[in-house]
C-alpha cells in the first residue's frame, strides 16, 4: 500500500512506469479497453470494484476507507483505487493529432486527452506539459487516456510527416480552411501561448474568429474547436 501512496509523485510514477485510476469510471474503462491492473484496492462493499479485479484477473485487496483514503489522492477518494502499468504510448503512423505544448494546466491537458478520443484525433504532450498519466490529468480526461492513441514528443521532429499548424490568437486561417491531410494542431499555454520559434518553425497557424470581440480562448476550449473541424471531415484517425 506504501508503492500505491508513492505514486502521488510524477517522480515515483516515472521510476515505477505506473500510476494510480481512481474510482469506478476510470477503473473500468481501463479494463474494458484490455489494461490489467497490478493490484485493485476496494471496499469491502465495493460490488464493482471487485467485480472489474475478477475480469482483469488481478489481485484485490479489501480496505477500509481510511486506508483509501491515504492511497487516493482525492480529498474524498472513491473505491476503488487501481495500479495500473503505463503504456509505451507511440504516435500512429499516420492520422491527425492534438499537441498539447507547454501546457501545463493538468485540467486543459486532460481536456485537450478528451477531445481528442471524441473527434478521432491522437494527443501529444510536448516539453513542459502537464505530466499524461497524473491522477488530475487522467480524472479531467475521463476515461479518455483509453480511447485515444497517446505520446509524449520532445521536439517537433517527433511529428514529421504532420503538417505543423500553430493555434494563434490573430493572423491564422480559420479552422474551417485547414489543408486536408495529417495535420499536428500544436497548443500553447493558456496564458503565453507557444513559444515564439514554435509558432515560426510551424507550416501553418490557425486562429478561431471571435465575432464577439473576446481576446483569447481557454487552451482546451479552443483545441476542441479546431479538432471538431478536423473531425469534422474525417481528417482525425487516431481515435479507438
């Protein structure tokens, strides 16, 4: 139960290659997507939680709320609480992809997970973003992480093969005028933006026309825009 507690640590979760799903929706969506957990902590009166150890064929450790709650990383924890490995995430040859960069807000990077598996997209974490498989970045994500092809890149190379499309706030194309073909949606953090030779080494920006004169999007919210458009058209298959 102390290696589940020491994954509250992006540190621990790295040297482990595990990390921690808590309640009945992450959990099982987990293992309906094939994943088998190490261990599963649950309630005794946890039907479900030992219901998903029995078809993952993992071992179930019955505890009491106050263990729970010292393994769970929420202030009011829900059964049960799972260690799971961390894939080895690759990009897919081809399709499009949502690139999360310098994003470092674990709400928006779970968000930005979620849209992707909803239009079809792959997702990527560049430097500085939010750690992928953080316990706030899987519950933002909601089940996603399992549905969606999944990576982390450290340079723009590890998009070749992409057209690089940077998100600015002006002097873009609309979403709705994007190149058909592979595209890497690259976006910034919500308060700077990209990286000024992220934008220029990019083949393209794009930037959301705002008729009603508000100055910028929530990072998330305006990923999800432009990978609806992508999806649109069938311009995202990364999707499960």
């Amino acid at each position: 139960m102390a290696d589940a507690a020491r994954l509250h640590r992006r540190r621990r979760r790295t040297e482990a290659g595990r990390t921690l799903l808590e309640g009945p929706h992450l959990v099982g969506e987990a293992i309906a997507a094939g994943m088998v957990p190490d261990t599963i902590f649950a309630l005794d009166d946890d039907g479900d939680g030992r219901a998903w150890a029995e078809r993952a064929g993992c071992e179930l450790l019955t505890v009491t709320p106050e263990v729970l709650g010292k393994i769970a990383t929420t202030e009011t924890p829900q059964s049960p609480v799972a260690i799971v490995p961390i894939p080895d995430g690759a990009l897919p040859a081809t399709g499009s992809v949502l690139v999360a960069w310098g994003v470092s807000d674990p709400g928006n990077a779970g968000t930005l997970i979620r849209t992707a598996a909803a239009f079809g997209l792959a997702y990527a974490a560049g430097p500085d973003t939010a750690d992928t498989w953080s316990p706030k970045v899987l519950r933002a994500a909601a089940g996603a992480h399992f549905r969606a092809p999944i990576a982390s890149i450290g340079s723009l190379d590890d998009l070749a093969g992409r057209t690089l499309v940077a998100t600015v706030v002006s002097g873009g194309a609309a979403p709705r005028d994007l190149p058909e073909g592979d595209l890497a949606v690259l976006v910034g953090d919500e308060a700077a933006g990209l990286p000024d030779d992220v934008t220029a080494a990019a083949g393209l920006a794009v930037t959301i026309p705002m008729p009603g004169g508000t100055e910028s999007l929530n990072a998330a919210v305006a990923g999800a825009i432009v990978a609806y458009e992508i999806g649109l058209r069938g311009g995202g298959e990364g999707g499960g």
